[in-house]
C-alpha cells in the first residue's frame, strides 16, 4: 500500500459474526449502518481507515458465503404467511463500492486509493463511504441474526 494516508488494517483484529449488536467492540469500522433500499452496509469514515473497511466488507461477504447452508430464508422466517418457493429468490455476487467505484479485488482497491485518493485534495481525514451490497436473505440476517465486528481474541 503506498498511500500515505492511510493505516494499515491490524490481522491482530479477527473477524466475528455475534448474536447480539450490543456486543459488537469497537473498532475503527463499527459504526456501519444498514441501508435497505439498497440491501447495502455502509459505513462512512476518514481515509486514514479505508484498509480497515476494505478488509472488513471483505470478510463480512466471504463470512456471509459460509453461512448458506444454516441460514436459508425458508428456516428464518418458517411461519410467515409466504410458502416456501415464495421464499427461493436468485443470488447474485455481493458488490463493494468506495465512493460509487466498484471494487473487484485488492487489486482496484489499491489502484483507487493510490490514484484518485493520492492526491492533495485528500488527507488523512477526509470523509469517504464502503457500501457492500448483498442479497436480501443476506440483508435480513445482518438486519436480525448475526452481527459483524472486528476483535482482538484475549490469549
């Protein structure tokens, strides 16, 4: 990474789904919200801590892959008035902006922050927005059942 603006995201830190959003830590990301008109988490933060939400919209979506199997909408919501192939929607990959840029890989993230965000109009500071965008059965679990956050594990 060479911008110089930026802190490094710390592997310390851990990636963890919880059952409770009161016991989310804190860290530099855990103030995201969720926005559904969009089925997105989004957080807004300074520069400086880009890396940190790079790498935590990343491991919320790979994390949100595992959890296919457990967390089918039709065992979520089971007594709703819906019938269960009401329930089977298609699944599209997740999609990770940085201020409207699509972001594929690390790759782009770097080549986003060292092109456009290297230049002096932007400092440590400055405000920019994650929107990780994700599937409604995904939305609902991270609106409901598991709530993600960054900790360092106590040895």
């Amino acid at each position: 990474m060479i911008n110089k603006n930026l802190i490094q995201y710390d592997k310390k830190y851990r990636f963890f789904f919880l059952e409770e959003k009161s016991d989310i830590s804190s860290h530099p990301v855990a103030n995201y919200y969720m926005k559904p008109s969009d089925l997105s988490i989004n957080v807004i933060i300074s520069l400086k801590w880009a890396d940190w939400a790079y790498n935590f919209f990343k491991l919320i979506s790979e994390n949100l892959l595992e959890l296919e199997d457990d967390y089918r909408l039709e065992n979520l919501i089971s007594n709703s008035i819906h019938s269960n192939s009401e329930l089977l929607l298609n699944e599209h990959e997740h999609e990770l902006y940085m201020d409207d840029e699509l972001i594929n890989d690390y790759d782009s993230f770097k080549n986003i922050i060292n092109g456009d965000y290297s230049i002096e109009l932007f400092e440590a500071n400055s405000k920019i927005h994650f929107k990780l965008k994700v599937n409604l059965r995904e939305y609902f679990i991270l609106e409901n059942f598991a709530f993600p956050t960054l900790a360092v594990l106590d040895k």
